[in-house]
C-alpha cells in the first residue's frame, strides 16, 4: 500500500497565501488606477470608468508603443527561446571543464543591474561605431541578452536526469540524429522551452532600464511611453495601458499553456 503524503501545515498555507497576495495587490491597483474616474492619477481610484481606457485606445502614441514593444518581445522570445535551448543542450551534455564558467557567463544578464547593462551596451556601440546605437537591431540584442538566461535555466532544469540512452535507442533503430532529436529529446524538454518562452516575452515586453539607454529615436516601447506620460502629463492612460500590458501577459501565458497541452493530446 503506498504511503500517503503528510498534509502541507497551515503556517505553509497562510505565507503561501500571504506572498500570492503581495503578488497580486499591485496588479489590482494597476487595474484599479487605471479605472480611475478622476483628472489624475491617484489611489484610491475616484470611482470607476472608462475613460482613460478608451484614451489609451484612441492614442496614437500609447498604441504605436504598445504594438512596438510587441513586436521587439516576439522577435526577442523567439530568438532568445532558439539560442537559450541550444546552449542549455550543449551545457547540460559537455564534460569540458569549462561549461561551469560558460554557465555562469551566460546567467551574468540576470545578476547585473539593468542600468548598468544598459548603460554598457550604450558605451560600446557607441565607442565602437558599429550603427547599433540607438537602434531596433542594437535594442533587440540588448533584450536577448536580458531574456535568454530565463530561457537557459528553465532548458537545462527540464534536462536534469534526462536519459540520453532513449536518444541513443532512436538512432540505433535507424533513426537520423535530428529525428531522433525532434521525436525524443524535443517532446521531453518541451514544458521547459514553453516556460523559458514565457519568461522572455514577460521580461522583454515589461524591460525599462537597458530600454532606457538603446531605445530608438520616436519610436519608444511601451514602459518608455509610459514613463514618459507620467512624467510629464500624470495621467491615468498610463496605467489604462497597464491594464492591457497585463492582459497580453496574462493571454500569452494561457495561450502556451493550452498549446503545450493541445501538443501532449495529439502525442497520445
């Protein structure tokens, strides 16, 4: 008869809840600002409207940002998902003495401050005139820099304890390497590329500081348009646009959810 599992104590439940409220509580207020009734940005919200929702749809500076910062977090994810996977694939098989370091350089994105990723990326092409100072190619560098670590480290935790003999079994019944690649070690590290791909869309379509320093000329993301009203204007649009930032995370996440689900289905 197999061992029941012990029950999870109540202090683990009440911080559990605790911090699932601290996580959520500014998403409300965002939502909430953004609802504002009132001239200005303030909380509590002086009561509920639409307003500055259908400014922010009417805007054409909040919209060109918004689809900008799509459209550099789909080309960043997408890149950054294909090099974090084949990095975190060479790192979790080499036996050189060295993969150690090359994983701690390729995590260095994620310990460094933005700012100063940012400000060092804005030295050298600049210092270097390579014409990537503030432009899209220069920003879309930055942000799979920042986003492919995410991805590195979900890949190579999906490949911990992976058999390498299920491969070796596909090729010696006569399957190519990438067959056997595609058919076995693909569907298995699948969850951790979809998990590495939701991270770098959040992270790239939500990136201020590194953004601060590249971002491109009359052509600002969405979190530079955003603090550039505050800025300047004090408006709710901005957090009406923080409704809708958070709506596309939200559909994202649920999207390749659903899409990694569907996959596991047609896989039975």
């Amino acid at each position: 008869m197999m061992r029941e599992e012990s029950a999870i104590p109540l202090v683990f439940k009440v911080i559990a809840g605790f911090a699932l409220v601290v996580l959520l509580l500014p998403l409300v207020i965002v939502v909430l600002a953004g609802l504002n009734a009132g001239d200005y940005l303030t909380f509590p919200p002086q009561g509920l409207s639409l307003r500055w929702v259908k400014s922010f749809l009417s805007s054409p500076v909040f919209l060109s940002a918004y689809f900008y910062s799509f459209l550099l977090a789909l080309c960043a994810t997408l890149i950054s998902t294909v090099v974090g996977t084949l990095a975190a694939l060479y790192l979790a098989r080499s036996s050189s003495k060295t993969s150690g370091a090359m994983r701690g350089f390729f995590m260095l994105p994620i310990v460094l401050p933005g700012v100063v990723l940012g400000l060092a990326l804005y030295v050298f092409f600049t210092t270097t005139d390579i014409g990537l100072a503030r432009t899209f190619p220069g920003l879309l560098i930055c942000h799979v820099l920042v986003t492919c670590p995410f991805v590195i480290a979900t890949v190579t935790a999906s490949l911990v304890g992976f058999d390498i003999s299920l491969e070796e079994a596909a090729r010696s019944l006569g399957a190519s390497p990438w067959t056997a690649f595609r058919k076995i070690t693909l569907r298995i590290i699948a969850p951790g590329i979809s998990a590495g791909c939701i991270f770098a869309f959040i992270v790239s379509f939500g990136q201020f500081e590194t953004t601060l320093f590249l971002a491109v000329p009359n052509h600002e993301p969405l979190p530079m348009a955003m603090y550039i009203s505050l800025r300047y204007k004090f408006e709710p649009t901005a957090a009406a646009a923080g409704i809708f930032a958070i709506a596309l995370v939200v559909i994202s996440t649920i999207v390749t959810s659903r899409l990694v689900s569907l996959r596991r289905v047609f896989k039975a």
